[in-house]
C-alpha cells in the first residue's frame, strides 16, 4: 500500500506508532480519536494514503463507500445507532483538517 513516511496516520497503519485498531480489513482501520470530541470518538482510516476528499480519484469510490459502511457498522458496535452519531470529514486547513491522511469522523454518545 502507498504510504508517505512522515503521515503519522500511515505510521498508525504500518503499526510503527501503537495503537489499537478497533476493526481493521484490507481497505482500513478504525481507532479512537486521541482528542475526543464526544465520548464516542472513532476515526476510519483507509489504508491507501490518500491526502484528502480534494484528492480522491475515480477508483477510491469504493474506499469510501466502505468507510461509510464500516462507521454504521462502528455506530452499532458502540451503541450510538439508536441514540445518534455524526460522520464527518475536514477537508483542507480552512475545514479543520488537521492530519492530510483522508480519515472520517465518528462522534456520539452524549446523554
């Protein structure tokens, strides 16, 4: 799989940084988010470095139809399906992207 070397969500991937993968295929991973926003904080990852939504191409639509796919998958693993969740992606610096390693957002979980 294409990686960047200094992408620390590669680094994740290829297991140089610990972390634990709550779910992982050969597409992506999925862990908690280390700065949670929600007490449900997951972020699917694909494993394919791909910067950002700018940057998709034509061939990752099946990437991110399986990260949609997997966050409902996650919702229901932790309980947040009935309750509510919000899926979202930072696209650029101005939409709060902040690690340029497309990855989606799964908050929920609050009372």
């Amino acid at each position: 799989m294409h990686h960047v070397q200094d992408c620390i969500f590669c680094k994740i991937i290829n297991k140089e940084i610990p972390s634990e993968f709550l779910k992982e295929d050969d597409e992506l991973v999925v862990f908690k988010d280390i700065h949670p926003l929600a007490p449900v904080h997951l972020l699917i990852v694909p494993r394919k470095h791909i910067r950002s939504i700018n940057d998709l191409l034509e061939e990752d639509r099946a990437v991110v139809s399986g990260m949609i796919m997997t966050a409902k998958d996650m919702a229901k693993q932790f309980s947040v399906d009935k309750s509510g969740y919000r899926l979202f992606f930072n696209v650029e610096k101005g939409g709060g992207q902040e690690i340029f390693h497309l990855h989606l957002h799964l908050i929920g979980g609050w009372e």
